[in-house]
C-alpha cells in the first residue's frame, strides 16, 4: 500500500547497506590503525614499534648495543686504563678499602640513556635487563663465594617507594642465591647529588654520611656491595670503610662507570 514501507525480502539487500558496510569497514580499519600508532609500544631508546614477546620496554636491536667492555682495567678499582700491567696509579700508591670493584661497560650511549631511565624515569620493567648485566659482568669477573649482597643505601627522604639499587640487588640476590642485606648499610642523612661536583666536593657530600647497622652480622664474611654508577668512586670508597669497621671484607660491582672523573 502507498506510504508503507517495503518488507524486506529474504536474499535481497536493501539499498545503500554495501555502501554502510564498506563504511563501517574503513572506519574500523582506520581505528585499528589509530589505535596501533597512538597505543603500540615503542622502544624507549629508537622510538621503533615492539613487535616481539621478548621486546620489553627496548627492541632487540637495541639491546644488541649493550655489551660488556672488553677494554683493560685496573685489577683493584676497575678503572679503565690502556697500561697493560692493569694497575692504575692511584691503587699503586693508596690501594682502596675494598678488594676489588668494576663496572659491566662506560657511562655513555644506550646504558647511560637506560639508566637514567630506570633510575629517575621509574620504569620499573628495566630491572631485569639491567640486572642481566650485572650478572653477566659477576661471572666474568667475580670467582668465589660471597656470603652477602649489600646494596648502596638512597636517600632516606626520596619522597618514593622506589630504591632502584635495592631492587636490583634483590633480583641478584634471588638469582645468585646470596643473601642480601639490604639494612646492614643506612644513610643518617639524605645529601644532595652527586653529578657535577668535585672530588673533594664529592667526599665532603659523603662525609660521616654512612653507618653500620648490625656490624657484627659482616664480620669476616664476604660482602658484594652493589651500586649503579662508578664516576670517582668516593660512594664506594666510603661504603666500603663503613663495612671494613664492621670487619667485612668488601668487593665492589657497579653497571656503569664514567670515563669523566
């Protein structure tokens, strides 16, 4: 009848839905697309899209470019020399109060960039590739037994619950089966960074800075004390002379260490 509409018949379209359906199709395609390109996750360090389950937080291409540093060391402070006896002068005159320290590569390129990302970006995600390289540097460098991990204590007013050397040195303890200790060394007062300022700068920022607590636990025991960054070495050091009171005998490990003391 006029003015009814007309039924739908079984096998026939009606019109303009090929032209809806093509419709609907593009913006669903087109959303997709928006959604991988706002959405995908990127590498951190090249900005490439992750495409691969092992891809977490960096691409694989750019891991490749993390390596352990082949160039000499100094056998004690683990500074970079190109003297081939592999003692620098320093440690031939004044020997430190540790045993031995090194770092897994130099302060620059992709480490730096991945550190200061896990370190003042938060992104938590980082710690398990980090921690692979410590551990890689550990069974290179690092024979013998240790009966503790201790981790370089933070600044007790962070103003965060998140200690990025401690939860490293967690991963390493679980991982090498050494326990950690992660109260032995406490920091009485928090002190400003570290980055720009002079050795003797630097040592009177750390200045009574350190305290054992519990010594007794380190006595005569062999103690890894973990850190992130090695640039003049005065933490070490003086981690390393509060951990001697207690009568421990202290070997250092450090990812990083930078060529500009």
């Amino acid at each position: 009848m006029p003015g009814h509409p007309t039924p739908d018949l079984p096998g026939k379209q009606r019109p303009g839905s090929d032209l809806l359906r093509g419709v609907r199709s593009f913006l669903g395609e087109t959303g997709n697309i928006v959604r991988l390109t706002l959405f995908s996750p990127r590498c951190k360090l090249c900005q490439q899209e992750l495409v691969y389950r092992s891809e977490v937080v960096v691409c694989n291409v750019c891991r490749t470019k993390i390596n352990f540093c082949e160039l000499t060391r100094c056998r004690i402070c683990g500074k970079f020399i190109e003297d081939s006896n592999s003692l620098c002068g320093s440690c031939s005159v004044r020997p430190p109060p540790f045993i031995r320290h090194a770092s897994y590569a130099p302060y620059e390129d992709a480490l730096k960039e991945l550190i200061i990302l896990y370190k003042f970006g938060e992104i938590v995600p980082l710690k398990n590739l980090l921690a692979d390289c410590y551990l890689d540097l550990f069974g290179r460098l690092y024979p013998g037994r240790f009966d503790f991990i201790v981790p370089v204590p933070s600044n007790r007013n962070r103003g965060r619950e998140f200690a990025p050397v401690r939860e490293i040195a967690r991963i390493l303890s679980r991982r090498l089966g050494i326990s950690m200790l992660g109260d032995m060394l406490i920091k009485v007062r928090d002190t400003p960074p570290q980055v720009g300022l002079t050795l003797p700068q630097r040592v009177r920022n750390l200045n009574g800075v350190f305290r054992l607590k519990g010594g007794e636990r380190g006595r005569g025991k062999n103690i890894l004390l973990i850190d992130d960054v090695y640039t003049t070495g005065t933490t070490i050091r003086k981690c390393s002379e509060t951990l001697k009171k207690g009568k421990a005998i202290v070997q250092a490990i450090t990812l990083a260490q930078s060529l500009r003391s």
